[in-house]
C-alpha cells in the first residue's frame, strides 16, 4: 500500500474510544507524528469521562470529548458528531479501535483519508488494515504504529506512553492522605484487586495474604484503589489481610490515580488500566494475568519497560486446544510475592533494593 501524501500543516485526528488502558497505550502515537511533522496539528477523540488521560498532552493540539452517554447519544448524537467533526477540516483520521460509531462518525464528517481496522463498517474506510491483534503476538502499542507506516513513520526502539500529571491532582492526592491519616513516612504500595472482567480478577484473599508478607519483609502502607462498584472486592480484601489496608475506591478521578501512582512505590494489580497510567508516570508494576486466549493474554497486554513484573501461568507445554481461557485461580501468593522481590533486586536500580530492605522505598 502506497505511503500517504499530507499537506505540508496537516491536520490529523486520532480516535480512542474504549478502556482507559487502551488509550494510555495510544498517547505514544502522539509524540511519533508530531516528530514526523513539525507542524501538524493532532486532535484526539476520546470518552469525555478520560479527558483527564489526555488534557494536558504536550503532544496534542486539541482534545474532542465524545459525550456518548449525553448529548451525542443516539442517531441525532451521531449526526451532531460528524458535522462537529466536518467543521475542522481534518485531513486524515486514525481509528486506535474500530468502532461503528467512529467509523461512521469520519466518514459523514467527509475526512478524506481515514485509517482503521478490518472490523465494523470497514466500508467506511479509506485505508483498511487488517485486524490482526486478535493474534496477541505483539503488544498494543506495537500493534499501534502499523497504522502509522502509511505516514511513514517507524516506531521508536523504546516506546513511551504518557499520563499528565498536575498539581491540582498532586494537592487532592494530599489533601486525600491528610482526610484519611495515611501515613507519609513509609512508602506507599497500591493494591487493586478489581478488573473489567471477572476472569482477570485474582482472589482478594491472596491480595491479603500478599500484603501480609510485604509487610513482613518491609514496614509499608497498602492502599486499594477501584471503582464504588468494586468496594465488596476491597472489603474481602481488608478482612482478609491482618495490616492496615486504607480503602480509596470511588475516591479518585482519573487525575488524582496518576498523582497518587506516581507518589507510590508500587503497583500489585490485576491486567488493568491503572497498570498502564502506572508505566507511563515510572512507577513499577506487578501485573497479575490469567487469561491466554489470543489476543487477550499478556503477550499484547504486558506494561512496557523495565520497572514491571509479569506474573502468569506457564502454558508453553499445554497444548493450544487444550489450554483454560482463564487460569486466575492457579496464581500462587508465591508467584506475586517473588515478582516483587525480583522487580527491586533486577535491573530497575540499586537504589531501589537496598531501600526496600531498609523499609523505605526511595523512588529513582
């Protein structure tokens, strides 16, 4: 396929409309093509409820809030999309994630290159790749920059994500510390025990049971972070586990989980979108995976670089056909435990050991 021929300012716009994880994982398509071309101007469309995600991108020029519950809901939601999107003259918009609603969405706003998968009205494209991420052979982001190649953009040897961080969510994180007298002096290692599926959901007992032997190993304070409708997960979890676990679910706005991972240690959690804000604001990680179906598996789903920690079943010797979509219930405390132990004694920094030893984690 023949590499695309853009104005010298284009204006290109770039769509994301599903998990929170999903568009962290996009923000490195950002920076790429405004490397590409100086003078683009890149707008993202994206849920209004993730506009914390992308709001203060240096990389961006304009953010499109879809209000797909509200006034953009619907046939008439969808009509008021397109011609909002008709009247900013994009030259070319990239679909992250295939959708009718985008799709449809460009294709009536007249965009006259439009670039998106091989799924859900495809007719409406200008420029189809085929779907091959249900193939789980790379991971997302990576996945990602193919739709850059028509520009002929090539992804970087490290690939970045991005979450801003502001002072507004770094005063409402302590303000937050201050309301519930968490402790400042030791340092701070989040839990979440919840997931979008309940096949990714390890048992909040042995999240517990992992806080009990960090603890033991190290003085710490374990914060849970979820949704309200997770609160009965966090409530097995603190019954559970014999140390103080301090309960924020419900608490924080997109905004305020970044500041607060970026103040913490470490991340212990479920395959998950706050392990991708966590990657992007250096934090390290533990992601606990359960699931290998293609496409699903850590494989695509891993965070990126090297302050992060997989942990999942090995099923090299089981025979595709054979293999369990979800082997959640088969991860080992052990297992959790070691990848901790691992994550601050590897590659990370020296620093990071010797502090977790000592019972104070100082952040590199």
């Amino acid at each position: 396929m023949k590499k695309i021929n853009l104005p010298d300012v284009p204006r290109i716009l770039i769509t994301r409309t599903d998990r929170i994880g999903d568009l962290v994982l996009t923000t490195p398509l950002f920076k790429a093509l405004r490397e590409k071309f100086p003078k683009v101007w890149i707008a993202a469309l994206v849920f209004l409820e993730h506009h914390e995600i992308v709001q203060d991108n240096p990389y961006l020029d304009e953010v499109i809030l879809y209000d797909k519950k509200g006034s953009e809901r619907g046939l008439l939601g969808q009509f008021r999309l397109s011609q909002k999107l008709r009247s900013k003259k994009f030259d070319a918009v990239i679909h992250g994630h295939g959708t009718n609603r985008m799709h449809l969405a460009a294709w009536l706003a007249g965009i006259p290159v439009r670039i998106g998968y091989e799924r859900r009205a495809p007719w409406t494209l200008t420029h189809v790749h085929p779907y091959n991420k249900k193939e789980g052979k790379k991971q997302e982001a990576e996945y990602l920059f193919e739709l850059l190649e028509l520009f002929g953009v090539t992804p970087p040897g490290e690939i970045i994500t991005f979450f801003p961080v502001t002072d507004r969510s770094v005063r409402s994180i302590e303000n937050l510390r201050v309301f519930h007298k968490i402790p400042h002096d030791l340092p701070w290692i989040v839990l979440n025990p919840s997931a979008s599926d309940v096949t990714k959901i390890w048992p909040a007992e042995r999240f517990a049971e992992l806080a009990v032997r960090i603890q033991k190993y190290s003085p710490s304070v374990f914060l849970a972070i979820g949704t309200s409708k997770d609160r009965p997960i966090i409530g097995r979890l603190i019954k559970n586990a014999s140390v103080p676990v301090f309960d924020l679910s419900g608490k924080l706005s997109l905004g305020m989980l970044g500041a607060l991972l970026k103040r913490s240690a470490l991340l212990v959690s479920n395959d998950s979108g706050p392990v991708h804000i966590a990657t992007a604001v250096g934090t390290p990680v533990v992601s606990i995976f359960g699931r290998y179906e293609p496409g699903l598996g850590p494989k695509r789903w891993q965070p990126l670089g090297k302050k992060s920690r997989v942990v999942a079943k090995d099923v090299s010797r089981i025979p595709a056909s054979e293999r369990q979509f979800t082997y959640i219930d088969e991860i080992a405390v052990e297992d959790v435990y070691t990848a901790v132990r691992d994550l601050f004694r590897g590659p990370v920094s020296d620093q990071f050991e010797s502090g977790f030893q000592s019972g104070y984690w100082k952040r590199g």
